[in-house]
C-alpha cells in the first residue's frame, strides 16, 4: 500500500524542482523574463547570459539548493518506508526523488511547464548522493569554463565526470547510482542538442564570470 506520507513527499519534490528561479528572480529585480532574450531558457546558464554573473550565480546555487533539498526528502520518512540511511535502497528513493526534482525544473507547473535544462537541479542531486564525485564534477565545471568560457560545454564534461569518478575513483558498489550517472549523461546530451550544434559550428555564446552583460 503506497503511504500519503510518500506520496505528499513525491509531489513536495516535484514542486521544490518546479520553483522557476530564473524567471522570478529576473522579474522580481530586473524586470526581465529571461525566456525572452538569450537562448530562451529559464536556467542558470541564460540568465548568466543575460542579466550577468551575479543574477547567474543567484539562480544557479537556488537551483542546485532545490535539488540538493529533493533529493534529501526521504529523511522525513520512517526507515520503514525508506529502508536505512545507508542502505541502496534509501539511496534509490533518494534518486527517485531527485530524478523527479529535475523534471520538475524541465517542467515547472509555476511557469507554464517552460523551464531550464536541469544541470544545476542535477548537481544538487549529485551533491546529495555523491559528495565526493560532485567535487570532482564542480572542479571539471570550473577549470572547462574559466579556459573555454562555455557553460554548456563545461556542463556536458561536468555531466560525464559524475559516472566515471563514482565507477573508477570511488568504486560505489550501489548499482543504480552508476546507471544514474549514465543517464545523466544521457538527459545532459539530450538537453544540450543546439549548444552541441552551435559548440560544433563555433557560434555558441561564452559567458566571462569577471565581466558584466546587460540584457539587450
């Protein structure tokens, strides 16, 4: 029998990923609906695009903040449900939790279901799950994008980071947290369609952290 308990959980984790950080946050202290400049997106990346580092920066740790919150949820439940704070199965009502705080920030009820690509909502998750692989994902994520510039090319690399330190640096024995490394690299291609394109074409934006951009 599926408790209201859980299911009052999976609904407060989908609504912690549907907060559209960027869109409020643009519209409360700039006036500006980022879907409306830059590549139309309501993530961390276009709003670094548009309204600069600062009003990224802001996004991106509140996105991160929603999924590192989700994908913790199940400590309010009874080991009962959830199983030991240790134990895989914990861990797999973790991931549940997460995977469904990421399509909640792809499809956020709060803005007409137009959200953002997901990376920073899946590195709260990560955060959650693996701290260690997160350090070493936010490490590839910074050196890739202060020597390119390119958010979208330093999160791809980022994304892939996530499964090969947890398979062959820190050799989890939790099976589903390796198979959801491959999909995160799998949902961050999928995601990243037109910035691989534009990346291969040589047209993709760059976003310089120490320099200011107004929307235009």
């Amino acid at each position: 029998m599926i408790s209201i308990y859980l299911v009052g959980i999976v609904i407060l984790a989908y609504l912690f990923g549907s907060i559209p950080t960027a869109v409020w946050f643009g519209q409360a202290f700039y006036s500006v609906d980022v879907r409306e400049y830059g590549s139309g997106n309501a993530g961390a990346t276009n709003t670094f695009r548009v309204l600069g580092p600062k009003a990224g920066a802001i996004v991106m740790f509140v996105d991160i903040f929603k999924g590192w919150t989700a994908t913790n949820l199940p400590y309010l439940l009874d080991s009962s449900i959830v199983g030991n704070h240790n134990s895989p199965h914990f861990v797999n009502f973790q991931l549940a939790l997460g995977v469904i705080a990421v399509l909640g920030h792809l499809f956020p009820i709060f803005a007409g279901f137009r959200g953002g690509k997901g990376v920073a909502t899946l590195f709260g998750m990560v955060l959650a799950i693996h701290a260690p692989a997160a350090l070493c994902c936010v490490s590839i994520f910074t050196i890739c994008l202060l020597v390119t510039h390119y958010v979208s090319l330093s999160s791809i690399l980022a994304g892939f980071t996530f499964p090969i330190s947890v398979a062959f640096i820190f050799k989890t024995t939790v099976p589903s947290v390796l198979l959801y490394g491959i999909a995160i690299c799998a949902l961050i291609l999928i995601t990243h369609q037109k910035n691989i394109e534009r990346l291969l074409k040589g047209h993709e934006s760059k976003i310089y952290l120490f320099k200011k951009k107004n929307p235009n």
